[in-house]
C-alpha cells in the first residue's frame, strides 16, 4: 500500500513524504522538497558583504547560523585576524539562537506527538494560562469545528501519554517554553541588534558594542533560559523517553553522522572548538574534508554539466527532469549518506573524548536509560542530544561573557580583495552547515550553501542509497498504515526545515 503522508505540518516548510506499507512494516520512503527558490542564483554578482545579510534570509529560523557560516567563509577568504570580542560576540548571538531552537524543537513542534492535548478539557486548576487554553479549547468546539484545530493538528491515531495530570503538566511546560523562547531571542537582539536576521554579525566580528549593561541583560536572560532546560526541558525528555521506551530502537538513520563542531575557543576560527567536529563512518571518526562532499542530482530537480563538488557545481533548475522527485539535492561524503544534526554532534564529540560535559551528561542519561550510545541515532536519541547540545551550550554562553572585554575591539580591519574563495561551517541547531563563497571581480561568482535539512532530508543519490531520513524511515513498523504515528515521530525527530533544505 502507498501512502502520501504529506503535507508533513509541526515542521518549516513544504515537505512531503510517501511510503510504502507491507504487512505494516514501511518497506519504502521518498522525502520530498516541493519547493524552489534560488539563493545560490541571485548570489552571483552580489556584493559579497552582502552575503551574511542576504543568506539569513533562507530562514527565519536559523537566521544566525548562516550569517555565522557566511562570515567564517568569508574571514577564510579575507584572511581576517578576528579579535577576541568578534569571536565571542559571534557565539553569544548564535547560542542564544540555538537555545530558542531546541525549545521550539521539543515543546512546539514534537511534543505532541506524545502529549495528548485533549486532555484539557479535563483541567479543573486555577493556572490563567492553562484556563486560557482550555477556554480556548472550549470555544472551537462550541463553533463546531473538529478538534484539535491548528497548532495542534496534526494528531494522528495512536499511543499517547494516558495521564491526565501528566499531559497537563506537559501543555503547561508547552506554554512556558514559548515565553523563555523569547528570552532567548530578547538576549540574542542585545548583541545582535534584532530577532530574527541580525544586521550585526559581520565577517570578522560583531557591530555591537559589550557594554556592561548589555552583558548583565544577556547573563539573566540566559540564565533564566539555563534554569528552564534544567529544570524542566530536561526533566521532559526524560519523562517522554520513560514513557516511551522503544523509541530508543526505532528511526535509526543507516549510514553516518557528520558534524562540523560548535563555536571557535580562539581567534582562529579552523582550531579547538567548544564541540569537536568530525566524521563518524564504519565506527572511527575520521578529520572532515570538504572536498569529500559532493551533492548528487539523479533524483533532484536540477541539471548540471559538471561534477557536483561544493566549489564548482553550475546547477539549473529541472522541474519535469524523469525520475527527481525532489527540489532537495542529496549531498553525500566520499559517496556515503550521513546523517547530521544533534546526534551526530553529539556522537561524534563523545566518541573523541573532546568535552568533559558531553561525556558526562551522555554517560548519565545512557545509564539512566539503560542504553548504549550508538542508541542516541534514535528517535528519542535525537531529542535528548539536543537537551544535551542545549545544556552545554548553555554554560558556555555564561561563561564567555566572561572573556568580554568592554573596552576591546569587536571588529576585524576589513577590505574585500578582487578574487578569493573561502570556506565556513559551523553547526546549526538542525546540523552541519557549510558556506563557499568565490569571488572574482569583488563580486560573488559563486555562492554555495550545503545545509543541514539537505543532507538528513536527502532523495536517493546517484547510486540510489536513501537519504538519512529515508533509511530512518524504511524498516519502521506502524500500527495504523493509513496515518503512521511512527513515521510521524521519526520526522519530527530530525526538525526538518524544507527553507533551508531547498534554499
Ligand atoms: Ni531553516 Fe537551518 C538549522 C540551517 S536547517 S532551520 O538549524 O542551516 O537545514
């Protein structure tokens, strides 16, 4: 039986997926980017300082990580000296972007693939937000429309948490979260000017002035955020994993995991950073190289005459091309599908022994679990590294204010050179993101973006293996074939967003 789950909702962007079904097991899935739209096209000719400021508009959700991959690109290409603030100011803006991520992650866009949300109408407290939702609730039914209505849709038949006191706990947190999301993003606008699309990130440094009063505003901000992921968005995921045990066994990607690392500790943007980037294949983590990266064309709808390197792909759009089935490339290391994201970051630093937090707090919750870590490439897996990823990164912010200097520069010296070309990666919340920019003429000629959700959210390759979220998906057993709750879950467990997977 074949199934159209899409559209996939709860995620960014026009995805859409179809299965196979037999004797309820998923025997075949295609992701589907259903969008084009050109970034890398209108790129070409640009000024390249406008690259940091134009790429952010891929999405409003991650806005940060691509003006961070675009300036490191561009810090290679210029070869800047970033001074000591540029380099923190950089991490203090895109962590706290982070931080609202991962909340928007879990308590928006997943939870209620296990909090049964109906369970409202039972609620009898005094809380004005829960009694808000609840009216709220109340007066969609009286209208007559079915429930639950948007944002709560959609909510596929299946097993959720039976609790009423537990799943009115949880849509409390639900509520909690979105105002510490706007902590989050308030400390992000302090150095960042604005939330979303910051006009202070710049290619060598920050725009921004640490004044004393704007580094306490972003301490308390950021620790109110810290004190929620510990006592509650943690709290949550373990309560979810306790409920829902088997999903440490179910949506394992088949391949391998990528991470480019997290936030440069020196001025020297290719050294030691706060995560440790890293390869992960056959069960060694190998130095990434990005001339290992290609990105094949056989089932996306694109043709190009030339062999699909990041730094010499000429790509034009071919919506009727036979057999492409997606507007997603589908971009492969040495040939091999990986996945990215948090569990590849994760992975790939606690296997390398690199930070101390990692490796504790994996530890802990693998003990906890009764897990291995190979079971973080799971659906709950995903969900705890980014409870994980949040933890550390959450520290780290307070602890780099620290290093700021009020009176230093924030900013390199800075002129464009009439040719150059560079390359930038970082991690963004959903995984590896990597920039190329050339420029010939003191103008962009080429601009490349290689993006989380294009690899995790990949079609077949040229040799027809899955993408990582396919082959997460192929093998799944699902109780009902006609909705696939499970299928549902797995999706979510990656966070796709199809803006940025397109661009
Ligand atoms: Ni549009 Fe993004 C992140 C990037 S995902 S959200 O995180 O880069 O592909």
């Amino acid at each position: 039986m074949k199934v159209d789950l899409g559209p996939i909702t709860r995620i960014e962007g026009h995805l859409n997926v179809h299965t196979t079904v037999e004797n309820n097991v998923i025997t075949d899935a295609q992701c589907m980017g259903e969008m084009f739209r050109g970034f890398e096209v209108f790129l070409q000719g640009r000024d390249p300082l406008d690259a940091q400021q134009i790429t952010q508009r891929i999405c409003g959700v991650c806005p940060y990580a691509h003006a961070i991959a675009s300036s490191y690109a561009q810090e290679n290409a210029y070869q800047l000296k970033v001074p000591s603030n540029g380099r923190i100011l950089h991490n203090l803006i895109q962590g706290a972007n982070h931080l609202y991520d991962y909340l928007l992650q879990f308590y928006q866009l997943s939870a209620l693939d296990f909090v049964d949300v109906t369970a409202i109408l039972k609620y009898k407290g005094k809380d004005a937000d829960l009694l808000h939702l609840k009216g709220w609730v109340q007066a969609e039914l009286a209208s007559g429309k079915p429930f639950p209505a948007a944002p709560f849709l959609p909510r596929l038949s299946g097993n959720y948490i039976n609790d009423t006191d537990l799943n009115i706990g949880a849509l409390k947190h639900y509520i909690e979260a979105m105002h510490i999301q706007q902590k989050a993003n308030r400390a992000a606008a302090i150095f960042g000017g604005k939330f979303p699309h910051t006009t202070a990130i710049f290619p060598g440094g920050a725009t921004q002035t640490p004044s004393i009063d704007k580094i306490s505003n972003y301490v308390a901000l950021i620790t109110e955020v810290r004190n929620f992921i510990h006592n509650t968005y943690i709290p949550d995921i373990v309560a979810v994993a306790g409920g829902f045990p088997n999903y440490w066994n179910i949506g394992a990607s088949k391949g391998g995991f990528l991470s480019y690392g997290l936030m440069p500790l020196t001025s020297d943007r290719n050294s030691k950073r706060l995560m440790a980037p890293g390869v992960l294949l056959d069960g060694t983590v190998q130095k990434v190289d990005f001339e290992r990266i290609t990105q094949d064309i056989n089932h996306s709808k694109y043709s190009s005459p030339t062999a699909l390197k990041v730094r010499d792909a000429v790509l034009t759009p071919a919506p009727h091309k036979k057999d492409a089935y997606s507007w997603i490339k589908a971009p492969r290391y040495n040939g091999r599908m990986v996945e990215v994201g948090p569990s590849a970051r994760i992975m790939v630093d606690y296997l390398q022994g690199h930070n101390p937090t990692v490796k504790k707090l994996v530890e802990t919750f693998a003990k906890m679990a009764k897990i291995q870590a190979s079971q973080l490439n799971s659906v709950l897996g995903r969900h705890l590294c980014r409870a994980i990823s949040a933890a550390v990164i959450a520290d780290f912010l307070l602890a780099e204010t620290e290093r700021l200097d009020p009176k230093g520069p924030t900013m390199a010296d800075l002129s464009v050179p009439a040719s150059a070309e560079g390359f930038g990666a970082t991690e963004a919340s959903r995984g590896g993101l990597l920039h190329y920019i050339r420029i010939e003429k003191h103008k962009i000629a080429r601009y490349e973006c290689v993006v989380p959700t294009t690899w995790n959210a990949s079609p077949r390759d040229d040799q027809g293996n899955p993408g990582a979220m396919e082959s997460a998906l192929i093998g799944t057993k699902v109780t009902n074939p006609e909705e696939q709750l499970e299928a549902l879950r797995i999706v979510h467990s990656f966070d796709p967003c199809i803006a940025c997977a397109v661009h």
